[in-house]
C-alpha cells in the first residue's frame, strides 16, 4: 500500500501513461478529478478531436495578415487552480498539459509558426522538503535513473510532456522506439510499467531550450531523441523552455561570444545585436522573436523570461489561470493582438 | 482677481495636504524603491487636442515634473524614464529636432535654482548612447550630470538615445574587452602552469556581474515598477536585462493625461505582490550566486 500523498502526485501522472497500456499496480483514485479531464475534454471540447485541416478558416475578428506568427505562453497558474478546487497541485499541471496541448492543437489550425512555452524557470526549482520520503527511479532499457534532488512536479510534467512523444496520442510526434521499456519505481515498488510504440505524424518540431543539465538523465535522453527525430518537421515549432532564464541566456551567449574573441576569431568592436542573435539558444528558431506573450493567472511580470527576445513583442496578461485558458481565451488575445499599433518606435504606420 | 488667486492657492494647499496624507497611509507598507515610466502617447494626445506637429511631447512635460514630485514626495529613491529610444531617430528629421531642442531646454531648466532637482536633491543621469546625440543636447546632458554629481538623496535616470539592445551590446563589448586585457596581463606576467592557467581560465569566464557592472543601468537597482503610458503592453527595447521580476501597468491615460491615481493604484499593486516578489528575488539571488553566473 503506498503513501497517500504520493499515490495522488503520481496517478495524474500515470493517467497520461496508461490509456493505450497495461493496467497500474498502483490504485488510481485522485479526489474530484474531473470526468471532462479524464477524457481529455477541455473547456466543453475534446482537445485533439479529429484532424485538423492544414489552415482551418480563423474565428470571427480575426485575419490572416494579422496574426502573429511567434506566441509565446508563460503557463502559470496550475497550482493555484489546483489549490482552489481542493486538488493536489500534480492534478493542476494535468490540467496544464491538456491546456496546452489545446493550444498547440489551435496553433496548428490557425497557421501559427512557432509556439513557445514557459515551463519552468530556474528560479523554480524547489528542493524537497526532507520528510518526504519518496524517491522515484526510472529503468529505461535496463538503465537505472534516480531522480532524487529536484522538484518531482515538475519533472512528472516534463515526463508526460515529453513521453507522450512515444506515444500514439498527443501533441508531438511519435516514431518507432521498438519496445522501450520503461518502468517506474516508487520507494523499491513497482508502480508503472509501459511498452511504448509509435504511430501518427503530425509535423511538429519539438525544441528545448534551458539549462537541461538539472533534469534526470532519463528525461534529457528523451528530449535528445524527440529533438532528433522532429527537427525536420515544418507544420509548427514548439520551443519548451525549462529550467529558462532570459539573463542567463545572454551570458551563455556572452560567453560563447568571449571564447570567439579570446580565439581572436572576432574583436570586442565587431560584437553586435547579429552576433548575439546567433549565440542565443533561441537561435533553434527561425523566428525567435515571440510576436505576442501571453502570461495566465493575471501576474503582470515576465519573470525572466525572454528577456531579449521580448523587445517589441505585445504583452497580453489573461486573467484566467492555465489550465482554464482554451480557445475563447486564446481568441481574446488574438484580437487583442490584433488592434495593436506597432511601430517600432519608428514613424505612426 | 485676487480673490480668485487665493482661492486657487487655497485649494493648491488643500490637495497638497491631502495627497501628503494619502502617501503617509501608502508608507505603511512597503514603498517601490525604484519606478520607470515610458513616456507614451504624446503624439496621439496632440492629434486629440488638435494641437499643432510636436506639441504633444511638450504637453508632456509637465505631466512628466508632477509624476517626479509624486515620486518624491512618497519616498521613491529611484526614477527612469524613457525619454528617447534610438528607435525614435527613424522619426521624420522635423519631429526628431524639435524633441532634440525641447530636450535642450528642459536639461537646461532643470539646473536652476526652484527646479525640482535642487528641491528634491536630485542626481541625474544620462543614460543611453550619448555619442548619438546632437553636440549641443549631449553638451547639456554632460552639465547636469556634472552640477548633480554631489546630490545624494534621489537619482533621477534619464534614458536618451537608448535601447536595451545596444545597452546589452555596449555591456558584452566591454566585458569582452576588460576580460581579454585581463587575460593578456595575465600571460604578460607570469610562467603558465597548468593550474594557474585553468584558474586563470576561470577567473576570466564573463559572468553575470560582469554584464551588469558595465550596463548603462548599472548605477540604480532593478525597476520595481514600469508604467507605461497610453494603454500599449510592450517594452520597445527598454530594461529588458532589469525589469525580470519588475510589475508592468500599462494604464490608458496617454502620457499628457496620467496623475496620481495612476501612480496610487501601481503602488497599492506593488504592496499586494511585494512579499511573494521578495522571496523570488531572494531565491534568485541564491541561485545565481550558486552557478556563480
């Protein structure tokens, strides 16, 4: 019989695991998790259903020539909408992973080009409290991994985010693994156990940008492999930053640039915005530059995010927390975005 | 006549008291220590007023001394404005002069003597590409910076000529340079070992205190608050690097047009976060001081 607390934080997550696989080991109880949830419904509409025309009419208010091409989301608010209906905060980036994949759904629809979204910052990673006594181990092919030292919300997030790449549904493509293994451990017992195969394309390229190196090195062998096998997909450019920091990233630019001046490759004088455009890890896309943010629950910062990148990008702060932003929010901005004058500081247009 | 003066002085000294009341309520919690304003929707308030090319900015100004009494008067240390982008030299050559001879004279004003520099003990500066500017503007600049050098109790930060852009490209430059004298100093001096040379290595690796010591922005702490004018919700390449955890309000009074309510209701939101933004910053802080960045 496993802890109550942990059973709750893992049995959103095996949700996302177990629809096509064997049955858990581990009970799957999570107090007032919605049924609309379960199904993956979102907001009234099952996200996903159907596939998608290559570019579907826009909704009223919008047009063509005015849509951005670069949305950037900062996701917040899937603990407090978790907290406010009395579910533990992994239901909450549950709910989150499903917001997005909403969202990444409509990007693909409307023609948007590149979709970029705020993970986690390094300022968030938390150290668990010494009392919590659970540690989870991965064996991947037989490799053992243990995530110990991190924040294990986050990294159940990242997990189902990015292992549903190996799977037959979801937002991100899936290529043929063979019969990946992989089996998740909770304190010596076995919780989980999945056979991953593939199927379905859906022309995504999948980036991550951030300091990876924090993750457990099972999750960095599966971004290394989903970034690999995606990045000749075309239809949409999904950019997850985590473990992101805007400052940081232009040191790391900053510092590649120096190595290139201590190799007198270039001089301190020839350095400007071009050459650090190149250095920036942002430089994975062909439009780094976010043309609309978006940030949910109603929080007017950026929190260290894109912090070159955001120079002329519009700002749209949505009052609804992550997982309950869907397609009439998603519009809002839009529009929004839409009435805005931009010029650059240049002359009116 | 006289009358009527009086009563205007009257109720002047009513609202003064008033608002002194008001910033004595609002000191009992947490007062920003650091605001910046973008200065937008000069141009637009013109046009609505029917004003002639150019005489928006000029409407501005006195918009602008009433937001740095305010300021003052509620114990704000620092202020930034955004008064000049390099953006803005795209503008027509009429608009980008008369702003340049307005600028001119408003740095001159600013040195006598019942300017709100000499009343509140305010050292300005100038921060920006300074190069950029017309010799007779960069002149003034460079004569208030001088004459404000000895005043200690505000700082009053004037961007001209500025992008975050070229301030961060500016930054790179000449930690680049320091750095690359270091290291050639450091060969100059001594025999190589291979000890010495990785720590050598290590000492000469840019890191984060090293862009920030040479940005423009480096004489004042991160922006607590950015208030842009005139209902736009983006940043037009201004303290990209500072304003990281910095609140953002973007009221819909154009610049002309804002007042105190506007500075109120961004304070009061600035107390409601202030706590949650105090341990982020805290944390940041640990962290990046444990990457050594």
């Amino acid at each position: 019989m496993l802890p109550n607390a942990p059973n709750r934080l893992l049995t959103s997550v095996f949700i996302s695991f177990t629809r096509t696989s064997r049955p858990l080991r581990v009970s799957t109880r999570e107090p007032n998790f919605t049924e609309e949830y379960r199904n993956g419904v979102v907001n009234g509409r099952v996200a996903g259903a159907g596939a998608p025309a290559r570019e579907d009419p826009l909704p009223e208010g919008l047009r063509r020539e005015s849509m951005p091409r670069h949305v950037a989301v900062i996701m917040d608010g899937n603990r407090r909408w978790a907290r406010a209906r009395g579910l533990p905060a992994a239901s909450g980036y549950e709910a989150g992973l499903r917001s997005l994949r909403g969202v990444v759904e409509l990007c693909c629809r409307w023609g948007i080009r590149v979709l970029t979204v705020f993970a986690f910052s390094s300022d968030n990673w938390v150290r668990p409290k010494p009392n919590v006594g659970v540690s989870l181990t991965l064996l991947i092919d037989g490799c053992c991994f243990v995530l110990v030292g991190l924040s294990k919300l986050e990294v159940d997030f990242l997990m189902s985010l990015f292992a549903r790449a190996l799977r037959n549904e979801g937002i991100i493509p899936m290529f043929d693994l063979g019969a990946l293994q992989a089996i998740l451990l909770l304190n010596g017992n076995i919780a989980y156990n999945h056979d991953f195969h593939a199927s379905n394309r859906r022309d995504i390229r999948v980036s991550l940008i951030g300091d990876s190196t924090k993750l457990p090195k099972a999750l960095q062998k599966l971004i290394e492999s989903v970034e690999e096998t995606t990045k000749n997909n075309s239809r949409l450019h999904l950019v997850v930053a985590v473990s992101y920091s805007g400052q940081y990233d232009i040191v790391q630019a900053c510092q590649s640039i120096a190595l290139k001046v201590k190799d007198a490759l270039i001089g301190p004088e020839d350095i400007n915005e071009f050459l650090i455009e190149k250095e920036l890890q942002t430089n994975c896309a062909q439009l780094s530059h976010p043309d609309l943010l978006i940030r949910t629950s109603g929080e007017l910062r950026l929190s260290n995010f894109f912090l070159w990148q955001l120079a002329y990008t519009e700002l749209f702060f949505a009052e609804s927390h992550w997982p309950d932003f869907g397609e009439p929010d998603f519009i809002e901005a839009l529009r929004s975005f839409r009435q805005r004058q931009r010029w650059y500081g240049g002359q009116d247009p | 006549m006289d009358l009527e003066m009086g009563e205007d002085r009257f109720f002047g000294s009513s609202l003064t008291i008033l608002r002194r009341f008001l910033f004595r309520i609002l000191a009992v919690g947490p007062i920003p220590n650091h605001i910046t304003f973008i200065m937008d929707g000069n141009r637009r308030y013109a046009k609505k007023q029917n004003l002639e090319q150019g005489a928006g900015h000029k409407a501005g100004f006195p918009a602008l001394m009433s937001m740095l009494k305010y300021c003052y008067e509620l114990g704000v240390k620092f202020i930034t404005v955004y008064a000049f982008s390099i953006d803005n030299f795209k503008r027509r050559p009429e608009e980008v002069q008369y702003v340049m001879d307005l600028m001119q004279e408003k740095i001159e004003g600013l040195l006598k003597e019942e300017s709100i520099v000499n009343q509140y003990g305010v050292r300005v500066y100038f921060v920006g590409n300074l190069k950029l500017l017309n010799e007779p503007v960069r002149v003034a600049a460079e004569k208030a910076m001088l004459a404000t050098a000895n005043n200690t109790s505000t700082l009053l930060l004037i961007c001209v000529a500025y992008t975050s852009s070229d301030e961060i490209v500016h930054s790179i430059q000449n930690s680049c340079q320091e750095k690359w004298d270091e290291m050639q100093a450091s060969k100059v001096n001594g025999a190589c070992n291979g000890e010495i040379c990785k720590q050598e290595k290590e000492r000469c690796a840019i890191k984060l205190v090293d862009l920030e010591k040479h940005m423009y922005m480096g004489v004042a702490p991160d922006p607590d608050i950015l208030i842009r004018s005139s209902g736009e919700m983006r940043l037009s390449n201004f303290l990209l690097w500072q304003s990281a955890n910095c609140l953002l309000y973007s009221p819909s009074a154009l610049w002309p047009e804002i007042g105190l309510r506007h500075l109120v209701w961004a304070v009061l939101n600035f107390q409601r976060n202030h706590s949650y933004l105090e341990k982020k910053k805290k944390h940041s802080y640990l962290e990046k001081k444990k990457k050594q960045l």
